[in-house]
C-alpha cells in the first residue's frame, strides 16, 4: 500500500528550465519516506519533518509514493524529436513534443500523446537518488524521461485513457532495452503519481533505466491524466492500465530511438507489490505475445487481505492511522465496483460520513486527507461495519478474496521470483509475503522470500530491497 507526506509537493511536473537538483522543489514525505535531511526514520511513524503547524501528522507510510525530490528535469529532449511532434511551450505546462495516435489505432494500448518531460546527467541522475536513500551503484547513463497517453479500459470495460512514466538511458550504444516495469504504492492524488510528480517512483525508474534499460512506471486508472477516481486496490483494472501502458511504450520507443526486448521484468511496491504480481501472471498467460514474463520482484505486497491484511488492522500489527486511511480509501473505492452500502452512514461515523467519500477524489493529497480522519477505526466505523470488517461475508468478502488471488498461479520455469518484505513492516505486514510464497509454492513454484528485519518499516523495507533489484534486473548489452 503506500503514501507519505511530503513537504511541498508541485502539481506536476513540467519540465524544469533548470537542469540543477537544487532547481526542483520537494514534494510532500510519502509514505514511509523522509527527505535524506530529517534525520532517522520513526518506524511506521509520522514523519515530523515539513508537517504544517496544526496540520494532523502522517504516518510516514502514507507518504511513500508522494516521496522525496527527484532533480527537476531539463526542457531539452534527450533524443531527436521525429518530424511528427509539434513543439509548445516548456514554461506553459504543455507537452515539449508530441504525437497523435494514427487513426487507424483506437484499440488498447493505442500510443496517444508522448511528452518528454526532460533529460538529466548521470551526475544528477546518482546525486538526486542518494538524496532519497536510494543506491546508485547500478548507475550508468543520463536519462531522458517521457510521459505517455494512452487507450485502455474502465473496471467495467468502457474506454478511457491513462497515463505513464517512461525512462531511456542517454548515450551509449546500446538501443535495445530490457523493460522493466516498476508498478507503485498507494496515492491518493493525481499529482502525485510517476509521470506527474519527482518522486520515489520516478526517482527509482530514472535510476533503472541509467543502467541500460527502458523503465515504466503506470499512473493506473485516475491518477495522472487519467479521468475519475482511482480504483483503488482493484488489480485487475490497475493491471489492465499496465499492460495496456506496456503496449503503448513497445509503439513509443522506436519514435525515441530505442527497441524493447520481448523478455519483461516486473517489481513493485506496496500496492504495486499486488499489482505486479497480478501483471505477472498476465504476461505469463499470454496476454501479449510481444511480450513474455523474466522476473518478478515485489517488494511489501498486500498479497493476502482476508488472511493477513485485514486482521492486522484489528490486531495491531498495522499502525492505526494507516489502517483508517487504508480502509477508508478501500471502502470508497470498491462500493463504486462492487456496491458494498447504500450511504456511507451505515459505514462510517459521523462526521466522516459526510466527508469521506469527497475525500477520496483523486484531487486530495494524503496529507490533506489524514487531518480529516479520525486515529482509530474505532472511531472511524460504525458498530455494525466494524464487526463486519473483522468477519468479513457476502460481498465484501468477494471483493477481498478477487483481489487475493495474485499469487495463485503457476510461473514457467524460467521465471525468478523474489518477494521482498520486513518483520518490521506496519502496513503491510509480513504475513502477506508468506502467504503469497504459500501460494506460489502450491503450484510448484519456487520463490526466494527476503526479510529485511525487525527495524524496517514499510518504505526502509523498499529501500533495503532496490539494490538486490537494480542488480538482478537485465541490462542492455
């Protein structure tokens, strides 16, 4: 799951006119993540650090995919421009360069618009990621960033559009690139999302593709440019919008010079942990025959919620305040996919009744959110939904097990598996990567299980796990 609050956190972000680090102001702590400067981390705490006075703190885990500053990226394209982009104003917000679609390309995964959002240095690229605790010993190239538009589809099959990061490495020889697919935490905000914000998802991205490959990190469905509200923890639709956002990558690169490999590695944290293991199991089936699964490597999935997610928040091995925001998030979300009240009054106390489901628009950060919900569920719930929540049935409990059933499939041989987790994690407890593992194992398959210890909280887990991962993942030969 994810989120954490940063300080202050840009709208978007737009190309940069500076290529300087210090150009780029920082976004809100997400969760689980502290700026480098705020000294050690609070395990599962709220970071203190850049909270306004008055303002509720919140759980650093709640903060991780709003995260720490990535250095602003320059207005200049990293590679030619190819003569069907129209150039427009860096300074305005607008796309630098883009493409449409050929009208003949209205099915998914339909390359719509491609904006490069700027380029930097392999000295920014390794400064800017050491300032988010990230190792960069992997490191090789500068980095030229694009945001991609692209047709997928709603939870219900309707159209829609989403959006994307994109990340190629600069220089070299070498345009033949291993994609890797890094799916991210829980955001509530739009603006916060990997193609919009210099965050930890971008700032990771940005350093896999310096090693020689081509990075995407999906915004998934209302998050981004993508119209709505996010679906939140719904993995098929958050899978769909990935795929779909590989399709359109596979159309963009050759406009950039590059070529992806058919072999695809996938990783991911929190939330993302879940959705990479769903989008894994759909590569593996054949979902596109471009593509075929290498790797996964999720990091601190939700894997199991009737089992291991669910009565953590009741138990108390998940920090209470993230527990209100994540069911708070969850319950909104899925009574729009699998009616679960008829007034959010049955569910939730008041005031929040009247307040949460606004809450939840993909137009709020979570800092903003946190200060507006109470500390406890049992304050947040009414009797009634609190009771149901700790024995869950009917069709809340179908909602829980269809998202449950990432890790229930069987990898071809050639696929490595490594789930990452910590003993010390409070949202996302260990339980999941077990379970998970359990899972797996029941369809023969291997999977190497890394705890990262008693003293990781959910985003030092992610941190402990991206240089295993930077080094596993295949680079361009």
């Amino acid at each position: 799951m994810t989120n954490r609050t940063p300080r202050q956190h840009p709208s978007s972000s737009s190309s940069s006119s500076s290529s300087s680090p210090a150009s780029s102001s920082s976004p809100p702590a997400a969760a689980g993540v502290r700026p480098a400067s705020d000294g050690p981390a609070a395990s599962g705490m709220p970071a203190e650090a850049g909270t306004p006075r008055g303002q509720r703190r919140v759980p650093r885990a709640l903060v991780a995919g709003a995260a720490l500053v990535l250095a602003a990226l320059t207005t200049a394209p990293a590679l030619a421009a190819p003569a069907d982009f129209t150039t427009h104003r860096a300074e305005s917000g607008e796309s630098v360069h883009s493409v449409a679609a050929p009208r003949s390309g209205q099915g998914r995964g339909t390359l719509l618009s491609l904006t490069p959002l700027g380029r930097q240095s392999l000295a920014e690229v390794i400064g800017q990621a050491q300032k988010q605790g990230l190792e960069t010993g992997t490191a090789r190239h500068g980095v030229a960033a694009y945001r991609l538009t692209y047709r997928t589809i709603t939870p219900d099959g309707r159209p829609t559009t989403a959006s994307g990061l994109l990340a190629l490495p600069t220089g070299g020889d070498a345009r033949h690139l291993p994609p890797v697919v890094h799916t991210h935490g829980t955001l509530a905000y739009r603006g916060y999302a990997p193609s919009m914000a210099d965050g930890p998802d971008r700032a990771v991205s940005v350093l896999y593709a310096s090693a020689g490959r081509a990075a995407l990190a999906p915004d998934y469905l209302g998050l981004g440019t993508s119209p709505g509200r996010h679906p939140y923890m719904d993995a098929r639709s958050s899978v769909s919008a990935s795929l779909d956002m590989l399709r359109a990558a596979h159309s963009a690169a050759p406009k950039l010079g590059a070529t992806l490999d058919r072999t695809v590695s996938v990783t991911g944290f929190s939330q993302g942990g879940q959705v990479a293991m769903a989008l894994g199991r759909e590569l593996h089936r054949g979902a596109d025959p471009r593509f075929r699964l290498g790797m996964l490597a999720p990091v601190g999935g939700p894997y199991d919620l009737v089992g291991a997610e669910l009565p953590g928040m009741f138990d108390g091995r998940i920090d209470p305040r993230s527990a209100v925001f994540y069911l708070s998030f969850f319950l909104t979300a899925q009574n729009r996919l699998h009616p679960l009240y008829n007034d959010p009054a049955e569910v939730f106390r008041a005031p929040y009744a009247d307040r949460v489901e606004d809450l939840f628009d993909s137009e709020h950060p979570a800092e903003d959110i946190a200060g507006k919900l109470p500390e406890r569920l049992e304050d947040l719930l009414t009797d009634t939904w609190y009771r149901k929540l700790r024995h869950p049935s009917g069709a809340l409990l179908e909602a829980l097990r269809v998202n449950d059933r990432t890790c229930d499939w069987k990898p071809g041989r050639g696929v490595r598996i490594t789930l990452y987790s910590a003993t010390g994690d409070r949202d996302v407890p260990i339980a999941n990567t077990r379970s998970c593992a359990r899972q797996l194992a029941g369809h023969a398959a291997r999977a190497k299980v890394v705890d990262q210890g008693a003293d990781a909280d959910h985003y030092v887990s992610f941190l402990r796990s991206q240089p295993s991962i930077a080094r596993t993942l295949p680079v361009a030969r």
